[in-house]
C-alpha cells in the first residue's frame, strides 16, 4: 500500500507544473518530394493562441514530431495523442499516407522523415508564420506499423533527437535490421497482453538492435497493442482476431502515455536532466508498469555543468565541493537517488557507494549545478 502511495505521489509531483497553456492549431499540407514524384498529404498540429484551422502559432520555440500511423488506422485515431503533447508544446506532424491493405513500408518511412526534414526548416524560412517557431532536431513517433516505418525514416532525417515507438511492427524491409546501424535515443512501450505485435518478436528485438546508451523500455502490465490509439474499428477488429491478454482500460492506458511522453520530451528535447529524474523515480515505483532502463545519463556530457568542482576526483571515500550548498543529491548512471543531504558539510563520506561513476546535483543560492565524480 505504501509502495502504491508513493507511486502516485510521485506521478503527480512529476506532472506538477505541466499545465494545458497551448490552444491547438491545425492545418492540412501536402507536401512534395520531387525526387520521388511523390505527394505526401499530412495535418499539421501546433501549439496556437487560439483553436482552429490555420490559426497563428504561439510564441515559443516548439519540438517537432513525426508520426507515422498503424496498419489501415486513420490519423483520426490519434486525436489523443494530439490533444495531449500540442498543449503542452510540441508541434505534430500526422502523415496520412500508406492507408491500404498493402502499404509500402519503406516510402512511409521515406515519407515520415521527408515530412519532418521539410517542416523543421520552415524555421529558417523568414516568409513562414513558423519562423524561429520550431526546433530544428526532430522526433519521430510511430505506433504498430508506423512503429516500424520510423525506423526505416531515420537515416533519412537530417537532425533526429529521438525515437518513441508504441507497439512497433516488423516491417519489409526489415526495421529489426535497420535498427542495428542507427544510434539514437531511444523510448520503446508496449502491452504485456500484446497478441497483435508480440513485444519479443517485434519491438524488443528493434530495442536490443539500437546502439543508443540511453534507451528505455515500458511495458506495460495488461496492456494491449490497440489501446495506445482512440477506438478504432480497424485495429480493434484485429486485435480480436489475434487475441489478446489485455487486463487493462484504454484510458488507463492512455494515462500511462501521459505521466511519462512530457518528461522523457523534455529530457532528449532539453536535456532537462530533472525530467529524466522525475521519469525514472516515477517509473521505478510505478506498478503498472515494467521498467527496463538502459539510459546511461553520464554519457550525456552536455548535461554537466562545469561551473564547481569535486575535490578529488575521483573519489575514494570522501569529497569536497567548490561551491556552499543548500542541498546535495547524489545520482548512479542510471538516475536513481543513492545519497542525500539537506545540510552543508564540508567533507561528503561516500564510502558506502559501490565503485562506478556517479552524478552530483547541488542546490546553490536557488541555482542546480552539476557534476560528474568516479568513486574508485
């Protein structure tokens, strides 16, 4: 019962502060690609001042996301996962291309990355009511067979911060394959009832194929393949064909999205190293899920500020730091809390930690700083 208490508290600690500040704006574009003859219909959702067609974007610089759909589901079905992330300021592009019993894999793919490249640069464009609006590293999003085809996009995106894949599908040509040659961060979710795309023979061999050192796997406990979109007659049908062990509400489904998409966002989009720690926290506890983190943050450089030192470093039993502190947290590699201390001390005694490389968070004059030790 406890375990439960804090695993709410924390979820909604985690959510404090992500507040609905954006109306949704929409568009319809087609885009063309002359080098395969090919026109690519898309909508364009993005945060506006107000709700509607075509109305003016909000001021602000905005993650772009690339989603590709599932086998013969419209975008339609996704409405939530618009209404959810637009107000909260990404900017998502639905492709709504390769809708027929027999898609082609690779040029949705193509597509998905054609659609990303396009529209991110519409902030250097100073005729676009995007310009200096969208940022230029790009995420791409899929679920089930756009799972899948986001894989086969990335090689073809010129700058790609992330992949988030829901339930993704083995595709032709193979995205288990392809997964091997790229190397991007990488958050996978799947349904542990999921008949549709067994996680082990469709999204946990892509997970173990990416070459990222930061990549997370949720899985999630009574979870089904179709409950990550809206009702969808489509999907559902198939679903009940295939079967499934599905234990769980699709909107409870839907809220295990939602406690966790802004941070993992904010961290890869902002390198918001408080999000990734509010995402593991959460996530560690949490008892509808099964957490598999792989995301070494101490590979991430830019996420260590260089403005105090640990003196010395590395450490052997005890430290010191350059810098008075109001509050002092101490992070394995893998975001997990191992020491604490609300009080200064000149000396930290560290000897209980197991050797390895470590994160040290201090609070400063109402500042955070960072920095990264080995314990020897």
């Amino acid at each position: 019962m406890i375990k439960k208490i804090l695993s709410c508290l924390l979820l909604c600690l985690a959510m404090t502060g992500v507040a609905q500040e954006y109306e949704i704006g929409f568009m319809d574009v087609a885009l063309y690609d002359d080098v395969r003859n090919r026109t690519i219909n898309t909508t364009f959702f993005f945060p506006a001042l107000e709700f509607g067609e075509n109305s003016e974007v909000a001021n602000g610089e905005f993650g772009v996301i690339s989603f590709g759909h599932g086998f013969v589901m419209n975008i339609e079905a996704y409405q939530n996962i618009v209404d959810h992330l637009v107000p909260r300021g990404m900017a998502i592009i639905m492709v709504d291309t390769e809708n027929s019993l027999s898609p082609n894999h690779q040029d949705f793919g193509l597509d998905m990355a054609f659609a990303l490249n396009t529209i991110t640069r519409w902030t250097y464009d100073d005729t676009s009511m995007f310009h200096y609006r969208l940022k230029e590293y790009g995420i791409l999003m899929g679920h089930s067979m756009g799972g899948g085809a986001a894989i086969l996009a990335a090689e073809h995106v010129d700058k790609l911060d992330m992949i988030i894949l829901m339930a993704p599908a083995e595709t032709q040509p193979s995205a288990i394959e392809k997964a091997s040659t790229l190397n991007h961060r990488l958050l996978l979710v799947t349904g542990e009832g999921d008949l549709v795309t067994p996680t082990e023979s469709h999204g946990l061999p892509i997970y173990e194929a990416i070459q990222n050192t930061c990549k997370v796997h949720i899985d999630i406990i009574g979870g089904g393949h179709c409950l990550f979109a809206n009702e969808n007659f489509n999907c559902d049908l198939g679903e009940s064909i295939a079967g499934s062990n599905i234990d769980i509400s699709r909107e409870d489904q839907h809220q295990i999205l939602f406690d966790y998409f802004p941070n993992w966002i904010n961290f890869s989009q902002l390198d918001d190293i408080n999000a990734y720690i509010d995402f593991v926290n959460a996530a560690t506890i949490d008892e509808r899920i099964t957490l598999n983190n792989e995301c070494l943050i101490l590979s991430q450089n830019d996420l260590v500020s260089q403005e105090f030192q640990i003196i010395p470093n590395p450490v052997i039993d005890n430290f010191g730091t350059s810098l008075e502190y109001d509050r002092l947290t101490i992070y394995n590699q893998f975001g997990q809390v191992v020491h604490q201390s609300s009080r200064y001390n000149e000396i930290i005694e560290v000897s209980h930690l197991v050797n390895g490389s470590y994160i040290l968070q201090i609070d400063h004059n109402q500042k955070i700083y960072y920095a990264n030790f080995i314990k020897l």
